[in-house]
C-alpha cells in the first residue's frame, strides 16, 4: 500500500596465505506491523530491520540522497528536497498506493531531521495521510565492516483501508520497501572511468 514510504549476505575472506574464514550471515529482513485504533482510525506502527554489508558512510549517502529515491523504492514516482535549513530538510514525495484492485496517487511533504550518521526522523507536512512519521537508526556492525538498519514508523491514511487485510498489505508493502533499500545499498556500484583523451 505504502510502498513508497519513505535495506544480504556477506562472505569475510581471510588474508592472503591464511585459511579462509567462515562466512558470517548478515541477519535476514524482519518485519512486524501492529494495528492501533485511535479516534475511530487505524494506525500501522512499523518495525523493519535489516543489515547490510555496505559500510555506514555509503548508507548514510545513499539514505540522504532523496532526490534519487524513486530511482529504487517501489511505487515512488518522485522526491525532491524544497530547501534545507542545517539539518532540516524539507522534502515532496509522489507515489502510488495500491489497494487490491485500485489505485490511489499519494503526495506527501514531510520534514526530514538528520541526525549525521545515526539518524533520519521524518514527520508529516502535509498531504494524502492522517498521520505519518518515520523513524531511519543506522548502528555500524564492527564484526562485518557493515550497517544494521532500523525502520520505525507510525502511519494513518486518510483513505479506506480494509481493515482485516490493512496489516497484511502494508506489512507487504514494507517489506517489499525495505527489500528495495537493502539491495540498493549493498549493490556493487561501477567504478567510475576515466575518459580516454582522443589525439
């Protein structure tokens, strides 16, 4: 439903001339989603989390990088940062949510607070949700040269949502969301080349 809302395996190879070590597993995709009725309302309390083995200063780059978000993160058609104040940034997102048979455009601002290197709290604005904040916590993990990543969020739309499959969806959704992220961030990005000068 939500999947636009705003991270796996790693083999550790010995030094040369040593036995090889064993291969440490990265702990898997875990997804939870809790149903709170508030005010005749539904609210999804999110909790993903994922580790990858890219290293915390290339999450943290890729994280913040907003504008290239849609590029990765299904069903987000767009992102682009209206101004940034220190810290604050202020961002506009359209997107897609899907509901069984239907459709629905969504078009968020939300107010991301960076916290560098730790943390991204991302709160409502304004736009097609009741309630929506989020919560991104990045913990390098020392034993891999790797980021553990935590997504916390708390969602309200403001549109029908079935309320026996609401948790079912979304919790697809994310899941779909963080899978996303995850392969993004452990992706072997192309060294970049150097153009060969023409005599």
């Amino acid at each position: 439903m939500m999947r636009f809302l705003l991270f796996l395996l790693l083999g550790v190879t010995a030094q040369p001339g040593m036995a090889q070590a064993p291969k440490l597993e990265l702990p898997k995709l875990e997804v939870s989603v809790n149903r709170v009725d508030q005010d005749n309302h539904h609210m999804y309390e999110v909790d993903a989390t994922g580790t990858v083995a890219a290293p915390l200063p290339k999450v943290w780059r890729i994280l913040t990088g907003y504008e290239r978000m849609a590029e990765f993160v299904p069903d987000m058609e767009s992102c682009r940062v209206l101004s940034r104040n220190g810290n604050e940034v202020i961002i506009e997102q359209f997107g897609v949510a899907r509901l069984l048979f239907m459709s629905k455009t969504i078009h968020l601002i939300v107010r991301a607070i960076e916290q560098p290197m730790s943390a991204i709290d991302i709160s409502l604005i304004s736009g097609d949700m009741k309630h929506y904040e989020s919560r991104w916590e990045l913990i390098p993990v020392p034993e891999t040269g790797g980021t553990k990543i935590i997504y916390k969020g708390r969602i309200m739309p403001n549109f029908y949502v079935p309320g026996i499959l609401g948790s079912k969806m979304i919790r697809s959704d994310i899941e779909r969301m963080m899978s996303a992220v995850l392969a993004r961030l452990d992706r072997r990005d192309a060294p970049k080349v150097e153009a060969i000068p023409q005599p």
